[in-house]
C-alpha cells in the first residue's frame, strides 16, 4: 500500500520533466561528481551555437582551476571529452588552446549526429545576434562543408581524437578519473561529457526490429528507387524522411495517433501534397507488432476494435525520436535533475517527530505538548528542542545524500512554520497552538511583520538574480522591466504601504482630514493591500466593515481596472503586478522547469474554478448575512473554510512548500480564484476579437523544447511554434511572462499580431 502511494506520488513529483529528462547540473554545467562536467545536448543547448559556447566556456573555468595543466605523471591527461561533436570539438579546440594535455573519445564517426543528417541539408548558425565562441568554424552551410571544414580545423590544430572508441566505464579514485574503453584506458584529472542523446535513438522493441533493412536513421534517401518503404513516426524527422523517400518510391507512413500534431506548417503542406499524389499513404493509429523480410505487420485501432495489416516493405525506417542514455548516464554514477530516491516514509516520521519535539518545547512559551491525545507534559522542555534539532538535522542529511523526500519534508516544516504561525494568537496550527506567534513577534512588531519582511527579502534577493539570469545575461530589456515591476510593487504596495506609509498618511493626513479622523479608515491600514490585490484575490474587500473608499475602490478595481488590463495584457498580472506571482516568478524562477506538463496537468487546473465558486458564493452569503438571518450561520462556517484551508493551506503552505519540486507557479496555476476570473475574462475577450494579447511565431522553430520546458505554467509552447500557431488564452492558461519568448533560440516566438500564410506558402502578418 505504501510503495503504491510512494509510486503515485513519484508520478505526480516527476511529472515536470518532460520529454526531455537531462542530468543535475551544477554552476560551470559541473554534475554531481566533482570533475565531471556535462556539455551540449544533454546539458540543455538548443542549438549548435550555444553547445559550442558551452564547450568553449567549461574548458575555461577548468583552465581557471588550481591545478588544470601538468602535473602529474606521464600519462595523466588534463582532461577528457568524451564525445566528438560541436560541444566536445570546441572544448577540444579550447583545451589545446589553453596548453592542456587532452584526448577525444567519440564511440562512431565526428560530428555524427550531423554525419547523420539526410545529403545537402541545412546546417543554421543560429541566433545571428550572438557570435560563435572558440575556435571551431560555423556559419550556415551544408551538412557536407561543415562537416569538410570541421576536419580540416581538426587537422590544422592536431587534435587528439580516438575515433570509434566508445567509454564502457568511467571511475574517480583518489580524485583521479579512471576510464576503460573499447580499445583502452585512461586516466584524467577531469572528464568533460559531451555525448549528446541523438545517438541513442528510440526503438520498438519488436520482433525482427534488429534485421538489416530495419534502420533507426536516414543516411542516404536518394539512392533508394522503386521500392516500397515503411516510415514509422509522426515528428518532423520521420515527415520529413517520408516525403524525400517518397520523390523516387512508394512510402507508407505509419504514425500510432490520429493526425501530424507536432510537425512544421512546410511539412504538412508538403506532407499533404505527396499524399494527394498518391505517393505516401498515412496509416493512423498503428503499431508495428513484427518486421518480416519483405514486409511488416501493423495493428490498426478502428475504434471498437484491432485490424492488422501486412505492409510490402524493403526497407523500413524507425524514426521516434531519441531517449536520454539514461542506463549510461546512471552507470557512470550521474544524477538526474528531477530525480525522486529516498525514504518517504522515514521523511515523514522525521518531520512529524521535529513537531512532536516543537510541541514539548511550547510548554515554556504557554503551548501544550500532547499528540492525538496524548498528553507529554511530562518529558522536560530541553528534550524537545533536542528531538527537534536532531529530526531536522536527519532530514538535512538525508536531503544531502541524495534523498528529495528528505528536502520535501524539510520544505514542509519550514513553511508550515511560518503560516501555521501567521494565522494570528491563539489561532496558531498545532504544535504551535497558543505560542508560536508570540514567539516569532520580535522588537515589538508582531510576527505577520516579519513574515512581509522576510516576504519581500526573498522575492528581492531572487529577484534581482532572475534579472541576471532572464534580462542582463540575455539582453532582454522585457525581462529586465517585469522583474523591476515585480519588485517595485512588492515593495511599495506590499509593503512600505501597509507597514509605514499608509499610518504616515494618516498621522500627516495625506489623504485628507475628513478620512484621516474617521476611526473606520484609519484603523484599517491592512485594507491598503486591496490597492492591488483585486477581490477574491483580496477576499475581505467587501466584508468586515469596510470603508465607503474600499467598497468604490474594490468594485472599480475588480470590475473595471482588472478587466481592462486584461483586455490590452491577458493574464499579465500574475507576471507583472501580483505579490503571490511575484514570489513565485522571483523564489520560485530556479525551479521553473519541474512545472507539471502534460494533459493531465492541465486537467487539474479545474481546482481553481471551483475555489473561484466558492470564494463567490461565500462573498455572497458574508454580504445578505444581516439581511438575511437564515445564511449567517453559512456565512461564518464557509469564511471560516476559505481562511484556512484557502488563505493558508492554498496561498502559503503547500504552493511554496512545493516550489523546489513544482516549480513556483503552484497556487497561481491550480487554486488562484483571481488567476481564473482573469482567465475566463481573457478567453471571452479572445473569442470576441477584442483581446490584444497574444504570442505568435515565424517559421523557424526547431523543435528544441526550452520554450515548453521553461513554462511555469506547464504549456506545450514548442507545439504551437511549431505548427506556427497563435498562443493566447483561448487555448491555454498563458500569463505573459515571456520566458518563452526569451529562451528560444532561434527568435521563433514574440508577442504581436498573428501570422497567415499567403496561397504561394509564405508568411506574413495579419492586417
């Protein structure tokens, strides 16, 4: 039962990474083994451009490094690059250029996986706007002269590259690097990973998938004529196989869905017309279930039931894709980013116990140490701070050996902490019931103080690293406002206003005499956060005694302002103004890339509908309450509800418990009734026309995944780039952020108007 739960949470907890798992990476692209550093495909670069600055730049900081260069012994190397494409050929370049006594070990040919593109295909040196780093030629060309070039740099450098000689077994003994291979073995200070994972293709795992016309690349389509030719896979590598097969033969496609989803505009244009001619036939909704000589059977789903199918074949190509070597990956000791191992059940004993142990503390500060009924008065109040001390140092040992239930645990308690103790005096979560907000008030300010005070540190000092890491690093002045933005509102409507200002306005009537001496406005500093925060975001503007000022303000802002701001920006104001965004967009930005993705992701999203609901209904029933005496009982009960399990549970404990696992957009996504009232109003809009927000792309996507990866909001942008189609909130939950727009390396993606495409095929902005 608990390995079933163990394994369901697992799922859920993995769910962010994707298509595209990598390995955990560390500052200078360093893995969790000291000295061994992972460059190119595996380490997240789009594109060739950026695998060779990679490779350019962790050469660099290993130059930098006490003791990089000699040394030692006569045949101890500096370092290896295990790996001969861009990234690894660059680090090669830049450790010769450096002095640094290096070999390269490539299992297959240099430069393979561009060895492997079809005959004359493009080589982009994408994006123009950033200049190639390190030695090793780029320019746009075809596969043939670059790859013509490459060797010849290789040559005119000496480059000591070992050609088809794949690493079986890499070991660090006494900070010494021990590595065996096909043909021999080598020890090196530091080793450099650059193998890419387009060489491990994807396979069936069918009967007769090993036989020698069943290939999983494309080397040569023209020399194949007159022949009958199975393509299996729906992407852009199998669509674009099928139609060059297709100019000299006859080519059945066979695809396990319903339609092309994820393929270019100029591949399905190009796709739809060969099979107009008659010269590829789409099987949908089929699986190779065996290859035989000169044919291959298919199972084919009609919907009620299975068809199988004998398709003629002399060649038969399977192209699904690549997978992460994970096996090699693991063999030689790497850890992967999302990766969940550990104890469930000894986190959760450790974090009950670290409360158990808070609990026996309290009695001192006026709290009651018992445990589901269990009274434990009795043990003395040393005993408790030791037993919490002890189960938060296990939890932290356990976290750095590897164990994430242990950080999750840890996550828990801090965060727990801090809200089960905001909730105000004698209103406390156990085991901080009846003290812990005393005990956290300080120098006179009580503990909701300091919370803001730590509140706004943390989105400031987060903030001011994802200005480095989205604006300054990468040019983008967009990012650079929107963090500022973030920032600035944080501080001066979150709280400089709440905290100082709005008593100083009051003291020196800033805002008049007449509301400066009215007891109702004046103690009510804590309304000052509905400046911003619109209901239900703000969920008491309308009730607890309001003032006629919050009542006008808290209507126009929520009625009128959000609406138009949505109408000209979408769901901006989660990215641009909201102190819960914020906190996500800023604390939560390094975790960005665990968001939950998928279908089944976005089907969670309901939870915030039915949060929206109740938020109203409870609004309604707070504001007929005096009217009608039927529903105060409904009233209190429901506001009672949406205060603990809403303003604490939803808003603070779990999203930001879950940010280093979920990444930051946690209660902003699934539970927000402000989020979802402002998406509905942006989807009406968008349906109407009238909205004037949306993102849009060109022709260029490549199909890297960054954009799609780095959406906190868990949307599939590569698949509306890549079938160039508008992305706003009509079809997807978008708030703006731009980090799509900012990751993708070939400028695919930008905010404006739409993009047609003329009858000759070519695009162009809508009027």
């Amino acid at each position: 039962m608990l390995r079933k739960l163990r394994q369901k949470i697992i799922d859920i907890l993995h769910s962010g990474s994707g298509q595209n798992e990598r390995p955990f990476l560390k500052k200078h692209n360093e893995s969790n083994i000291p000295g061994l550093f992972i460059i190119g495909d595996l380490a997240g670069a789009p594109v060739i451009k950026y695998a060779m600055a990679q490779g350019h730049d962790v050469i660099e900081h290993i130059a930098a490094l006490p003791g990089a260069l000699g040394g030692g012994d006569g045949d101890l190397l500096d370092v290896v690059i295990i790996g001969g494409g861009a990234a690894g050929l660059n680090a090669a370049l830049q450790a010769n250029e450096r002095g640094m006594k290096s070999v390269v070990l490539e299992k297959e040919k240099i430069a393979n996986t561009i060895e492997n593109f079809p005959e004359g295909k493009w080589v982009y040196a994408e994006p123009d706007t950033q200049p190639p780093k390190g030695k090793l030629w780029l320019d746009g060309a075809t596969k043939e002269d670059l790859i013509q070039k490459w060797h010849q740099i290789i040559d005119e450098n000496r480059l000591d590259i070992r050609k088809e000689e794949g690493v079986e077994r890499v070991e660090k003994k006494d900070g010494i690097f021990h590595l065996k291979t096909s043909k021999g073995e080598y020890r090196s200070k530091r080793v450099v990973l650059a193998t890419g994972q387009r060489g491990n293709p994807r396979k069936l795992n069918v009967p007769g998938e090993d036989q020698r016309h069943v290939y999983h690349r494309l080397y040569s389509p023209r020399k194949y004529k007159d022949e009958n030719i199975l393509v299996i896979g729906g992407g852009n590598s199998a669509v674009e196989a099928a139609i060059t097969l297709s100019e000299q033969n006859k080519v059945y496609l066979s695809y396990r869905k319903g339609e092309f989803g994820r393929i270019f505009k100029d591949n399905e244009r190009e796709l739809n017309e060969q099979i107009a001619a008659g010269k590829i036939e789409p099987i949908f909704h089929s699986e190779i279930t065996q290859f035989d000589e000169k044919a291959a059977t298919l199972k084919i789903n009609r919907g009620s039931s299975d068809e199988s199918r004998t398709i003629p074949c002399h060649h038969a190509f399977v192209l699904i894709g690549a997978d992460v070597p994970r096996r090699f990956l693991k063999s030689l000791g790497l850890k992967m980013e999302n990766e969940w191992e550990g104890s469930l059940l000894r986190s959760a004993l450790l974090t009950l116990v670290g409360f158990i142990g808070l609990s026996i503390f309290g009695v001192k500060f006026g709290g009651s140490a018992s445990f589901l009924g269990v009274n434990l008065s009795f043990l003395p109040e040393w005993s408790g701070l030791l037993i919490w001390a002890l189960s938060l140092a296990g939890l932290i040992r356990f976290g750095i050996k590897g164990d994430r239930f242990a950080w999750l645990g840890f996550s828990f308690f801090v965060w727990y902490t801090i809200y089960g103790a905001k909730v105000g005096g004698g209103e406390e979560f156990w085991p901080y019931k009846n003290w812990g907000y005393k005990f956290l008030s300080f120098f006179n300010r009580p503990w909701s103080f300091w919370y803001t005070i730590i509140y706004t540190s943390l989105m400031t000092f987060f903030g001011l690293e994802a200005v480095k890491r989205w604006g300054l690093d990468r040019k983008d002045k967009f990012q650079i406002w929107r963090y500022v933005s973030l920032i600035s509102f944080q501080w001066i409507f979150f709280f400089l206003i709440p905290e100082y200002l709005f008593q100083s306005a009051v003291e020196h009537q800033w805002v008049g005499e007449r509301l400066a001496s009215d007891p109702q406005f004046a103690e009510q500093a804590w309304r000052s956060y509905g400046i911003v925060y619109a209901w239900p975001l703000f969920f008491y503007t309308f009730f607890y005694d309001p003032h006629q000022v919050w009542i006008v303000w808290g209507v126009l802002l929520t009625f009128v302002v959000i609406p138009v701001f949505v109408l000209f920006f979408g769901k901006r104001y989660c990215s641009w103004i909201c102190g819960c965004g914020g906190l996500a967009e800023t604390f939560g930005d390094r975790w960005r890339h665990l968001a939950p993705k998928g279908k089944t992701s976005i089907k969670w999203e309901w939870m915030s509908m039915a949060v929206l609901i109740f938020a109203a209904v409870v609004t309604v029933l707070m504001l007929v309450k005096d009217i009608y005496g039927a529903v105060r009982g409904s009233a209190e009960l429901g506001i009672n509800i949406y205060r603990i399990y809403a303003d604490v549970w939803l808003v603070g404990i779990l999203p930001v418990t879950l940010y280093p696992f979920f990444g930051g957009k946690v209660w902003c996504r699934y539970w927000c009734p402000l989020a979802k009232l402002m998406h509905l109003q942006s989807k009406w809009f968008t349906k109407l026309k009238w909205s004037r927000f949306k993102i849009v792309a060109n022709d260029k996507c490549i199909g890297c995944y960054e954009c799609s990866r780095n959406c906190q909001v868990g949307i599939d942008v590569m698949n509306y780039a890549l079938k160039q189609n508008v992305l706003d909130n009509e079809t997807s939950s978008c708030i703006g952020c731009g980090i799509c727009v900012t990751v993708c390396p070939m400028d695919t993606l930008s905010f404006g108007k739409p993009l047609e495409v003329a009858s000759d095929g070519h695009v162009k902005l809508a009027a």
